[in-house]
C-alpha cells in the first residue's frame, strides 16, 4: 500500500502532476485511487470528466474522486457535534452559533483524512494519491492527528488510551447515552491514530512537493519542506514545473528562462540531497487523458515506476537544549567543509560555501532567536540558537 502526497503553492501543477502520476501508475497495474482534498476541486477538469465524493471509475485501474467535506464532517463528527451543540445551547448560546462552535476547529481537515483511511484500510486500491490543497492547508492536514489528540482531551478531559474509565463523565456531562459519544470519539481517534501511523512511515508515505522555478514558489516550497521535516514526513521527490526549454525567437521566453536558470540552481542547492525532477512547460492547457499522457511521459521514463520511493532518510531535525537554546541540524552531500558564511535573514538561514549558496527555512520557533554557534560535524550543519 502507498500513499502519495502533491502538495505546492497554489497554480503550480499539483493537479495535473498528480493526475499524470496515477494515470501513469494505473497503465503499470496499480488499483489507483486519485483523491482531491482541495475544497476548491479541480480534478475533475484535468481529467475533463465528472468526478464524485465517492471513487469514479476513469480507467481501466484508475479512480478518481474530490471529497466532500461537509458530508465527511456530518459522518465522522454529527453526533459529536449535536451533543455540544445542545449542551451549548443549555449555557445560553443561540442555536445557530452553538451549532458553529461545536465543529471542532481543523474538523475538515480531520474529515479529509478518516476519508483517506477509510479507503486505504478497504483493500481496494493499491495506491491512494492526494491531489492536496495550497501548501498552508496540507501542512494543516498533516499537523492534525497531532492537535486533534489535545484539542479532544483537553474538552473531554480524556485520552484514546483512558477513554473507557471516562465514560460516567462523559454521561453525565453531555445528558445523552455514554456509549454513543465513546463509541464517536473511539472512531474520531481511532482513524486519525491510525492514518498518522501510515503517513510517517517512509515506506508507505511520501510527500512531493510541486514548484515553478520563481523567488514567491521557491521560498514557499523550502518552508513547506521544514515543516514537513518536523512532523517526520517524507518528501521523497520535488518536481520543477514548467520549465522554459525552447525559446525560439520570442524574447518573452528568452527571459523568462534565463530567470528560470537562476532559481533553478537555487532550488538544486537547496533542495539536495532529494531528488528533483523537471518537466517542461507544454504549450496550451493540459486537459483531459491525452494530455495527461504527455505529461506523464516527461516526468517518468518508460519503465520507471512513479510509486517508487525515491528518497528515504531525515535530513533535518530541531533539539530542544537546557537553558532554552535549540538545535538545528540539517544533513548535507558528504564532503569536507572547513571555511563557510552562515547568516540570519528573518525566518531564512543563509549558508555560503564558497561561490554555493544555500537557503534554508526557518521553523517560527527558531527565526524568533539568533544563531549563537555553528559547525559541521561529520556531513551535518549544527546550528545553536538562543
């Protein structure tokens, strides 16, 4: 079982990326599932047919569907959400603003991926792919098995793992049968527990991240990728979009890919040591299977198999230290480094060796402080802030 992450700043090609992938990995043999948990779907139009909030059938191995949050929120969370409402409504609030609050905050989120197990613990499929929201969102997906776990036990006062001796107070608290609300909060954790397990395993999971070779994407795509480091996922592949190859006489495409040329090299330098791809930029709109086909012939060789893992290891973590310094480390190529420039801009680090320049994003916790020593010690870069 893999599941396959497309995640970018919005506009960047995660649709039609992730469209070509699964298209592709159908054509290999794989039972693939395409899901879009962007509330703003566009799957359907790059398959240019319409899909459902239940798996539509596109091809021979291949599926497809765009969830539907407020169905999946009714689902997974409409007794929950009856029980507070009601009990707010006891406390004085209006009907339709009890209704507001008693959907926990980050729930569509929480839906999109009880969704996501649900079908991967079918056995249906062999492959789920996640046509994901704008960066800000998916980095919001990924973070929720985290905060769902604090948020129910801070107002149940319970944990999944003490959840059964809790059940008297939870009886009494919300005035409706005990066993109905454990048995919705089992199913609440139990999902979430579980899918968190799949998404940090490196040999289930990976994240690829989509990006077009400019300044505003570039910057984003390494902020994402921090993030996504300190939660443990994988990124495993970044894809370069849209890249100017054949200019012609058009002096509009001649500068735009001698801008490209130089964010590129960024991006290899920043990126290393996971792999990159780069697709080019196809002219007119990429819509429907035909489309897709070209598109999944520049991104993978004729044998490859796009749900290989293509990049397996940790590259960067943060320590909290005593006396409130923190511990950035972040591994690099093997090679011998003695003499290097490292300065602090807001919330990026800037690391120079000799004529390379390497931009890496700061978590919020460290761009708030200063950087008070730094090394490398054995391929790694060893960073203290205070």
């Amino acid at each position: 079982m893999r599941i396959i992450l497309y995640t970018g700043k919005g506009g960047v090609g995660k649709t039609t990326l992730s469209a070509a992938t699964a298209l592709k990995a159908a054509q290999m043999g794989y039972r693939t599932l395409i899901i879009s948990t962007d509330p703003a779907h566009s799957l359907s139009d790059s398959f240019d047919l319409q899909l459902s909030d239940e798996p539509t059938s596109i091809r021979e191995n291949l599926w497809g569907q765009e969830i539907n949050v407020l169905k999946d929120i009714h689902k997974y969370w409409g007794e929950l959400q009856a029980s507070l409402s009601a009990l707010l409504v006891t406390k004085g609030f209006d009907n339709v603003v009890a209704d507001e609050l008693a959907v926990m905050p980050g729930m569509e989120e929480v839906a999109s991926l009880l969704h996501v197990h649900e079908k991967a613990q079918s056995g249906q499929f062999d492959l789920i792919i996640l046509d994901c929201a704008p960066t800000g969102e998916t980095i919001r997906l990924i973070s929720m098995p985290d905060i769902i776990d604090w948020y129910i036990e801070k107002m149940f006062s319970i944990s999944l793992k003490g959840a059964g001796i809790f059940e008297p107070v939870l009886k009494s608290a919300l005035a409706i049968p005990g066993q109905a609300v454990f048995k919705a909060i089992q199913t609440l954790f139990g999902g979430v527990t579980a899918l968190q397990a799949q998404l940090i395993d490196p040999a289930i999971t990976s994240i690829r991240v989509v990006m077009n070779p400019e300044k505003m994407v570039l910057k984003e795509a390494l902020r994402s990728f921090t993030y996504f480091s300190l939660f443990g996922y994988n990124v495993d592949l970044v894809l370069l979009n849209r890249i100017v190859e054949e200019t012609g006489d058009s002096e509009l495409l001649q500068s735009m890919r001698t801008v490209q040329a130089g964010y590129i090299s960024q991006a290899k330098t920043s990126f290393t040591p996971v792999p990159m791809k780069q697709i080019p930029l196809f002219v007119g709109e990429i819509v429907g299977l035909e489309n897709l086909e070209k598109i999944a012939k520049a991104t993978f060789s004729a044998q490859e198999d796009p749900t290989q893992v293509y990049f397996q290891e940790k590259i960067q973590e943060v320590h909290k230290l005593e006396g409130g310094e923190y511990l950035l480390k972040r591994r690099f190529p093997p090679f011998e480094i003695e003499r290097f420039d490292l300065r602090k801009k807001g919330d990026e680090l800037i690391l120079t060796i000799g004529n390379v320049r390497r931009s890496i994003i700061l978590p919020q916790t460290l761009a708030m402080l200063e950087p008070v020593k730094a090394e490398f010690r054995n391929g790694e870069l060893q960073v203290r802030f205070r």
